[in-house]
C-alpha cells in the first residue's frame, strides 16, 4: 500500500514538472514569436522614417504617447538631426509582450541646391571684411537662422570677415580663421563628405546663335536652346519670365546688361559650357526675389573658348551688380569680386569670396523646396533592445 503512494505520488511529481516544464517551453515559444513581430515592426518604423526623409520630412513616425499602429502592433520612431546630412533613427516595436528598438544612422544626401547653403566642394577662401549672414526674402527678417558655410576641404576666413553661422570644413579640412576674423557658430568638421546633386538641363529644339549688339533692348521669353549668347558693350538683353533658356556658352560684355524679369513667372539659366561676364558687364532684376531666378552651370576645366589662343576658366565672374537668386557650378570655381553682394544661395567647386563682399543667404529658398525627393542611405545599424 505505502509503496503503492510513493508511486503515485512519483508519477503526480513528474507530470507536474513535465507541464511546468512544457509550459515554460510554450511561453518561450510565445515570447519569441511575440519578438519576432516586434523586430519586424521596428524594421517597419525604420522603413517608414526612411519614406519620410526622402520626402523632406523629418523622419519621426508617431511616438511613445501616439504610436503608429499596424495589425496587432504598434511602432514609433525617435529621428534625431546629427547635423552634416545625418539623421539618427530609433525605431521600438511592440507586439504581445515583445518589444524591439533598432537603431540606424542614415545620410540624407541633398536634393536640393539650397540645402547645400553656401558651399565650395573643394575649399572655401574668404577675402577680408567680408560679411556672410541670413535672411528671409519673404518677410524680410535679417538673420533667422544661422548661416550654413560648408566644405568637402578647408574653409579660410581672412581680416575681419564675419561668418554668422557655422563654418562647417570637411572630414579632413579645417577652419584657418585671420586675426579678427570671426565664426559666431560652430567650426567642428563634418563626419562625412556631401554629394552634390547633378544638373539636368531640359532639352530643346536648338537655335541660332544669339549675339545682340543693338542699343535697343532685346527680350526673350519662353523655353530656348541656343549654341551661344552673346551680349554687346552698351546692349541689353532681358530674360522674361516665365522662361527656361538652354546655352552652351554665355558671355555678357563690358557694360553690356543681362537683365532678369522675373515678375511674371520663374527664370531659368542653364550653361553647359562657359559663363564669361566681363568686367563693367551688369546682371540686373526686375525681382528681387531670389526664389526666381535660377543660374546652373554645367561647365568645367579652363580651355581656350573663345579662339585667343589662353585658357579661359568655366566661370568668369566680374559682374558689379548685386546678384538675386540661386547660382550653382558644381564642376567649376567660382569667385566673387570684391565689395560684390549676393542674395540667394551659391556653391561651387571651389568658392572664392572678394574682400568687403556680403553674401546673404535665403532661407525662404528653403520652404520653396520642401518636399523634394533626397537620397537616403545607411550608415550603420544595431539592436538596442530585445
């Protein structure tokens, strides 16, 4: 009888354990099909944040009070700016009794010209007493944010010249700042090297060469292609808005007058192969606003182009009137004469500015391109919490 229960007793004890040791089995099983979804759905968030930045967005997804809901689970992602184009991710997802946060820096390459700031890929000069600041051309407010100038190189700041902003050099370069020269922002380098979004002129049905000698204006309005444009001493030539004109090579020549009316519509200016504005030429605007003009040159290297038998540079920039709009030469330097003004947003290859120059960069260019489509790539990835 006595032996009878220990053996019942056995058998009770090791059924007990088997299920206790069963069920410990299956809540495994449920915990790691519950992290599972969870993984899934913070890979998910970090999907979704990756949408967003390609649209001009921030990149945050709902958020721990509001999160984003997906089946039976829920997600949100933290996006944190790093500066430099980076973004840093933190994406949980939760799902039954999971929880998972991934965690991923990712480079938002520019999109846009104005995001770039004021920008010299190879290196950035500064000429003495120079002034590079902000403003907002659609309300008028002086400095509302603090200039971005940056470089894939070095950035030199001569004499007296102030940077109201950060001076950004690249990975390798640094800030070189004169005595009195001054940066009120950040001078740290950058953790990576930008891209420069690449210029896609539209194409048209192509014309007769341009040369306009006579004293009576000339204006031209529409979309045109032409092999070269040529403006006399003492001619003007008025680009119309709307237009979008195509030219292989530019020259404006002392005293003669290369006029911008944007009123009526946008103006846009592709050179692909040489910008020559003589010294005395002028650019002039009938709009100040710099969201409506636009000058994209293609061009690069020095080459004789006009049959002198010297090299003449891509870019040759001697105009004396104020400049209103954006002006973009990735593939050539570009330099600034002395006492020049500039509204609007500029980058180069390499960026020179003249001594007593003012460079006033437009924020307003940049609520005029949101939502443009970036590139997004990864730069690194791990799990922070399972």
């Amino acid at each position: 009888m006595i032996a009878t229960l220990i053996m019942v007793f056995a058998v009770s004890a090791i059924c007990v354990c088997l299920l206790e040791l069963d069920s410990s089995r299956l809540k495994r099983q449920i915990a790691g099909i519950d992290n599972k979804c969870a993984f899934n759905l913070a890979e998910a968030g970090i999907g979704e944040a990756w949408y967003g930045l390609s649209v001009g967005k921030s990149g945050n997804v709902g958020s721990i009070t509001e999160p984003a809901r997906f089946g039976e689970g829920l997600f949100w992602v933290e996006a944190t700016d790093l500066g430099n184009h980076m973004v840093g991710l933190e994406s949980t997802g939760m799902s039954g009794a999971g929880r998972v946060t991934l965690s991923q820096v990712v480079k938002c390459s520019p999109a846009s010209i104005p995001s770039l700031g004021v920008f010299g890929s190879q290196r950035i000069s500064i000429g003495t007493s120079a002034l590079l600041s902000t403003y907002n051309s659609a309300d008028g407010k002086a400095e509302p944010a603090p200039l971005k100038l940056q470089s894939n190189g070095d950035i030199s700041v001569n004499t007296q010249s102030v940077i109201k902003g950060d001076a950004t050099p690249g990975p390798l370069g640094s800030v070189a700042l004169a005595a009195g020269a001054s940066v009120t922002g950040s001078t740290a380098p950058s953790a990576a090297e930008v891209s420069l979004p690449a210029i896609d002129a539209p194409s048209f049905t192509l014309e007769a060469a341009l040369a306009h000698a006579n004293p009576k204006p000339l204006s031209i309005s529409g979309n045109h292609a032409y092999p070269s444009i040529n403006v006399a001493a003492g001619a003007t030539l008025t680009l119309t808005g709307p237009a979008v004109v195509v030219v292989e090579q530019l020259t404006v020549e002392g005293t003669g007058e290369l006029a911008i009316d944007a009123t009526l519509g946008e103006v846009k200016l592709y050179v692909s192969d040489w910008l020559n504005l003589k010294s005395t030429s002028r650019v002039t605007f009938a709009d100040v606003d710099p969201t409506h003009f636009s000058l994209l040159v293609s061009a690069s290297g020095s080459s004789d182009r006009d049959g002198d038998g010297a090299a003449d540079p891509a870019v040759r920039f001697l105009c004396d009137s104020p400049f209103y709009g954006t002006f973009y030469a990735p593939n050539a330097r570009l330099a600034l004469p002395s006492s020049f003004r500039f509204f609007g947003t500029l980058a180069a290859d390499t960026l020179a500015i003249g001594n007593l120059a003012q460079v006033n960069y437009d924020v307003a260019l940049l609520e005029q391109d949101a939502g443009v489509q970036a590139t997004v790539g990864a730069v690194s990835w791990r799990v922070i919490e399972v």
